[in-house]
C-alpha cells in the first residue's frame, strides 16, 4: 500500500491537481423583460467605456474602461444568483 501512496503523489505531482469542469445552463423559460435587458446593456457599456477626468492643472485625463471579460464575468455571475431566485 504506501509503494501505491509513493506512486500516488509522483503522479499527482506531475499533473497536478485535476478539475472537473461543470457548465451551468440558464432555465429555457427564464423570461426577462426588454427593460431590464435594456438596463443590462447600458451597464455594461457604461463599465467598459472609458472615463474622462480633470488633473489638478485642470488638464482632461482618459482613463480606459474596464476589460470587458472581467465586466462579463461579473455580470454572468448575476445572472446565475437571478436565475435560482426564479
């Protein structure tokens, strides 16, 4: 038994540790109405856009937006706490 352990940890030392990968699927009757699909794409926008400010000269400074993965990421995070709720 601990020459099947040894050989145990060599392996898992050599792959490292194995996930399982499971896909969340949203309810095929979820209905969500167009305002708050509508609302849903404004925020997105409104998070990915850049964002225009005043330096201490007065000067305008852009900044970028956020990566749009990471909003889209969050967001579907939201959608997932939604559609248990239903």
């Amino acid at each position: 038994m601990s020459k099947y352990n040894i050989e145990f940890e060599t392996l898992l030392e050599r792959y490292g540790v194995l996930k399982t990968i499971v896909k969340e699927r949203f309810p095929r009757k979820l209905k969500l109405s167009n305002e708050f699909v509508n609302a849903f794409r404004d925020e997105f926008k409104r998070q990915t856009s850049s964002t225009i400010t005043e330096d201490e000269d007065g000067n305008q400074v852009e900044a970028p937006g956020r990566g749009k993965g990471t909003v889209l990421r969050e967001m579907q995070k939201a959608l997932k706490f939604l559609s248990k709720s239903v």
